[in-house]
C-alpha cells in the first residue's frame, strides 16, 4: 500500500487547525472564553418600581405583621437598609422621591403582569422583579404553580414592561432557596412553632423534623421546582433583550441564617436579611 501525498495546502490547513485548538485551550484555561456582553446600563436612572410579593414589601421587617415598604431591599428608604433605590440616588438624586412600591404581600407570579402596568403607568427607568415563593410555598405541594405556568405569567409581565417602558432596565431576581430556610429553622422550636401555627410554606416545612423518605422527597421536588422557576425567569429575561438583566441565581445561592428572618414568622427577612438582600442583588445587577 502507498503512502497518501500531503501537499502544501494539506499542511497549511493542519497548521492552521493546530493553531486554532492551541488559541482556545488558552483561551479557556486562563478564563478569557468570551460571553454576550450585556448592554451598557446607561446613566443611573431617575424613578425606579419595584414589583413582587411580601419579601418586597418587607413584611415584618418592622412590625408584627405588616408591610413595612421602607424597609424593602428595592424601593425602601432605610438607611439601615440601603436599598437599591437609595445607593442610586447616591449617583443620582433625581430618582429622590421617585421609588414606587408596587408589589403586594401574597403575590404570586400571576400577578406580575397587574403589577407591570403599574410601572407602566408611572413611566419609570428601572423596574426590579422578585416573585415566585408563593408560587412554590403553598399548602401543599400540589399547589404549586405549574412550571410553564409560571412562564407564562412571566412572559406576560415582561412584554408589558417591554410595550410600554421600552427605554427602562428590568432586572429579575432569583427565587430564595426555600429549602435553605427548612435548614437553618428545622432545628429551632420558635422556628418550627411559627410553621406550624400559620401554616407557613407547608409544601417545604411541613414535618421539618422528619427524615422519612417521602418527606425527604417531597423537599427535593419542592426545591427543584424552585430551580424549575429559576431557570424559566433566567430565560425569560434572555428573551427579553439587552435591557433585561437576571441576577445570576445570586439571591438563590445566598447561605442565609436564622438571625436574618424575622423572629415573629421565620420566613420573611429582618431588617438585617433586608439589609443583606439588598447589597448582594445590587452587586449582581446593572452596577450604577
């Protein structure tokens, strides 16, 4: 058998193959792989609406069972706090007195697009979303709202937002790992008394001492359908366009504690988880 002819073109062509997996092992192995580039944010913005449920409204942050908006991580006006509407009105204090509230406790994502027009109707250039807990904390666990349900009251709410605030910056924040919350409560009584008293989250905390295999798994299928949503709001802001920023599942990935719910229900943040929830979705957002 004869050997094969490599003319100069074949070896031109093996060099320049060579080079390029050389380029890209490079590349890679020092964390250069290049990303879409998301959109320059622009100057800070003027008036800003926050929409969701009870953990926007900061609900016993402040007081026993009630709303406590000026605690809220977004539109709040708590120095304690530092929310997201203060830090830019650091930059620009034209937004002072431009922060809207209008998210309502017990939300859920089917309310969003009620909540979008609101935001709508106040002509604002920066609009935060943070929904889906009461999606999947219910009374058990099939209540949850479907996956592509959810997607559908999403999409509903950002083309509202699209249609009619097409200038504005969105940014969709990560549901809270509800599962984290079971952890770091199982173990205290108040914590578990609270559940149960009122009914708290009972699809995820319901038996929160039980290692029994179906309690066990019914904590995983909660939990991935906290995931499930994730996923749909990452997507959903991708399809949204340029002017759309998700956090990166960064409020998802928080470790928080015990000491940063509120001691009446165990469920909501404090001042201090407030406090927290702020800074770490500031960082992962447009960065004015």
């Amino acid at each position: 058998m004869s050997a094969t002819r490599r003319t100069p073109t074949d070896a031109l062509a093996t060099l320049l193959t060579a080079a390029v997996l050389t380029a890209a092992i490079l590349v890679t192995s020092i964390g250069l792989v290049a990303t879409p580039a998301h959109a320059d944010p622009g100057p800070p913005p003027a008036s800003m609406a926050s929409l969701g449920d009870s953990i926007t409204r900061g609900f016993n942050a402040c007081g026993w069972y009630v709303d406590c908006p000026s605690r809220s991580f977004s539109t709040g006006d708590d120095a304690e706090v530092n929310s997201h509407y203060l830090r830019i009105r650091t930059a620009n204090p034209a937004i002072s007195g431009r922060n809207h509230n209008d998210g309502r406790s017990g939300a859920t994502s089917a309310d969003m697009a009620g909540q979008a027009g609101t935001a709508v109707s106040q002509g604002v250039g920066y609009v935060t979303m943070l929904i889906g807990a009461n999606d999947a904390c219910t009374s058990s666990e099939s209540g949850m709202t479907p996956v592509s349900t959810f997607r559908s009251n999403i999409d509903a709410a950002l083309n509202r937002l699209r249609s009619g605030l097409p200038e504005a910056r969105v940014f969709v924040i990560s549901v809270p790992d509800i599962q984290r919350l079971w952890s770091v409560g199982r173990g205290n009584l108040a914590a578990r008394a609270a559940w149960s008293l009122f009914g708290i989250c009972q699809s995820m905390l319901a038996n929160p001492t039980s290692n029994a295999q179906a309690d066990v798994d019914r904590r995983s299928r909660v939990r991935q359908r906290v995931v499930d949503y994730n996923t749909q709001l990452a997507q959903a802001c991708a399809a949204y366009g340029s002017n759309c920023l998700f956090d990166g599942n960064t409020v998802f990935s928080y470790p928080f504690t015990l000491g940063q719910l509120s001691g009446w229900d165990y469920f909501h943040p404090n001042a201090a988880g407030q406090r927290v929830l702020a800074g770490i979705s500031y960082d992962a957002g447009f960065g004015w």
